[in-house]
C-alpha cells in the first residue's frame, strides 16, 4: 500500500502555499476549497484528479481559502476535517485497481489564520490512479475504471473520464516510455516479482559466478551480478550484519539491449545485495588538512532502487530489513547533491555538534571474525569509528534539514 507519510523536510510548506494563493488563480496541481467537504466521494474524487494531474507534479488541496482566492480559515472543529491518518483510512476503505496516492494533512498559520492542506504526491509507477469497485451512489459515484484527472483548473467530472490524450500520458509516466533507458531501469527495479533468473548473455560473465536477470514484460532490460575475486577488503558499512565473516564483494551491471548503462560495485553477506555508498571527504575547519571519509547515497538513484529490489524481492530471507534499517541509521541519503554540498558547509559551522554526535554513538557494531586473522589491530578500531561518525551524520541530517525547514516558513 501507499506510504502513510511524505519527507516534511522536503516540503518547506509555507512559500509553496503562499506563492499558490497569491497567484489569485487555481492549477493542474493544486486546488481551492472553502472548506473540507462533508461528502467523502468529492474528497476522493478530488484527490484522484489531482493525484492524475498531467505533470505528475506534487499537488495540493488547500482548505480555507474563498472563491476570490482571499483567505476564510479552518477552525478547529471543522465538519469533514481529517488528519493525516484519518485520511489514509478513509482511501483505504476505498476499492482501488493498484494502490491510492501518499498523502500528508499539513496545517500552516497564515497571517492570524489557519489553512489546512492535503499534499498529494503521485508516483510514476502507479499512475494513473483508478479504483476497481464503484463507490458512492447516484450522481456521485465515483466509476470503476474511469481515469479522472485536471485540465487547468478542472477536474473532470464523476460521469466523465480523461481525455484520450491525457489518459495516453499518464500510462505513459506509469510504463516509463517518455524516460531514458537507465531511468526506466530504476523504475522496473522497484517491482522485483516483475525480474526473472536467466543466464549471462555476456561471455566474460559466463563463468559460474554471475547471477543474471531479465525482466519478463521488457527482455532488453537485464542486469547482472558478478563476483570480484579481486577485492578483498572490509568498508564500514559491512558492519551492518554479522553475516560478513569475509567482504564478499559483487560488480553489478545494467544493460539495456546489449548496451551497458551503468556499472555499480557492492557487496552482499548473502542476504541483502548493498551497493557500495558514494565516498566523500569532511575536512575539520580547524585544521583542513585533517580528512574525514564517508559514505552517501542519493534519493532516486540507481544504488537505492537495487537495494531496495533486494529488500523486496519474493525469494528474501527474513534478515534483510534488519540490515537495510542498521544500513539506514550509518549511510545519509541526500536529496541530491547540492543538499550534500549546502549540508557540508553547514557542518563546517556545526563541527562542535558533529563531533558530541559522534562521541555520543553507543551503538555496537558486529566485529567479522576475519578481523582476527588478516588485518591490523586497530583495523577494527578505525572501522568502528568511521561507522560512528557517519551515523552521527545521519543525524545531524535530520537536524540540518529541520533548521531549513523553518528558515522557509518564516
């Protein structure tokens, strides 16, 4: 089922919304209301049309504002109001044919007011959203099967249906056919029941020790997963699991057709295929000569959506989310890069609370048994720490991410 919650730092509400009202004017992705509706079926019906607007863009329905776009509030005790989790059982009462949209109810103070706003953030695999099973009666049902969505401002109406044209463009979005082939192949990935097991169709894979995938609705789409004899050394992020007792390093490809789109290296302790997070340096502002490795990964890249595909796929073994939740605590994952670049400098003015983050960590770590036998004695030791320090980032992540949030509502 859909995600009950939406990332909030993502979302610094207040400007969006405000740029929104100020405009005196309704969009493909955002809606006027005066108030919550009392009638469930035009809540749904609202939010699907926005949920299929044509952009896919993250869309609103915002409570409170006049028909000439002047601001009228939500009082506390508003008839029909719902939170977020009110919401959520309400869509999932509702019959759909795959999933409904995530959302999130959000109240924001305007001036001496209050507005409440429903966030509706649309997923490209899973438009255009429709339900299976009629619901409501008479004229305000809201039809199995029927693709709703918004032209301008409008939504089209429960007897009708999209326009062929825009219908076209969401199944479009939902199949991937307007992306380029490695973005598509990040999109396939987050369905694994969708990937079968086959055999390398590269002769240097061939070797016995490649695990080869297609996918059965697009063949040209497969990706391997080879093993590295060569590599032969522990990073920090292995002591997410006690299955490690050796690196254990694997080399995986894309290939769309016989093309290779990307090459990713990871590693696996048999159960959960982690590929190898992005290396970045730290300097200490009081001595720049000092570096500081760790690791990151990005929303929407190719290295999430291959973890998560092992974290999902039907044939898992029980260990893997207790990995992917230990792998989540010590790896940050970024927006993208400029929020990695703007988050460094800002830790070049937080070092101080980087370093009682860090000090702070009481987490234990499972040593590998290889340590024993191959490496330094204050390999481990060194390890340990780097695993400190990068969970010290994920933490003052959230704290970085908090401050900008409230910069932006101000």
């Amino acid at each position: 089922m859909a995600s009950e919650s939406i990332n909030k730092a993502k979302y610094p509400l207040l400007p969006t919304i405000k740029e929104l009202i100020t405009s005196k004017k309704e969009g493909a992705y955002w809606d006027f209301k005066r108030a919550w509706p009392t009638c469930t079926e035009d809540l749904i019906h609202d939010i699907i049309c926005l949920a299929n607007n044509p952009d896919s863009q993250t869309a609103y329905l915002i409570f409170g504002i006049n028909d000439d776009c002047s601001i009228e509030g939500i009082s506390e005790e508003a008839e029909g109001r719902k939170n977020t989790q009110q919401l959520i059982d309400t869509l999932h009462h509702v019959i759909w044919a795959d999933t409904y949209p995530r959302v999130e109810v959000r109240t924001i103070e305007y001036g001496e007011k209050r507005v409440d706003v429903i966030i509706i953030e649309p997923e490209d695999i899973a438009i255009p959203y429709y339900l299976l099973k009629d619901f409501g009666r008479g004229k305000q049902t809201i039809r199995a099967g029927a693709i709703y969505s918004r032209s301008q401002d409008v939504n089209t109406a429960k007897t009708e249906t999209a326009t062929s044209l825009t219908t076209e463009r969401l199944w479009r979005k939902r199949f991937g056919l307007d992306k380029t082939p490695l973005e598509r192949m990040k999109q396939m990935l987050s369905k694994p029941d969708n990937w079968e097991i086959t055999q390398p169709t590269q002769p240097y894979e061939n070797d016995g020790s490649t695990h080869c995938y297609y996918h059965k609705d697009f063949p040209e789409f497969t990706f391997t997963i080879s093993f590295d004899k060569d590599k032969y050394i522990y990073d920090y992020f292995m002591l997410v699991t006690p299955f490690f007792d050796k690196p254990n390093w694997w080399t995986t490809r894309f290939y769309y057709h016989q093309t290779m789109l990307n090459e990713i290296i990871g590693a696996t302790p048999d159960h959960l295929y982690i590929p190898a997070p992005e290396i970045n340096i730290l300097n200490e502002p009081r001595n720049t000569s000092k570096e500081y490795f760790y690791g990151c990964y990005y929303q929407n890249s190719i290295e999430l959506s291959l973890l998560t595909f092992g974290l999902n796929k039907p044939n898992r073994r029980g260990y893997e989310s207790s990995e992917y939740d230990i792998l989540m605590q010590i790896i940050p994952v970024f927006s993208n890069n400029s929020e990695k670049r703007e988050f460094e400098n800002w830790l070049q003015s937080n070092w101080t609370l980087l370093e009682q983050q860090w000090q702070n960590q009481t987490v234990t770590y499972t040593k590998p048994i290889a340590f024993n036998k191959t490496y330094s004695e204050n390999f481990e030791e060194r390890l340990t720490s780097q695993a400190k320090m990068s969970a010290a980032l994920v933490k003052l992540l959230h704290k970085f991410r908090w401050q900008i949030s409230k910069i932006s509502e101000q």
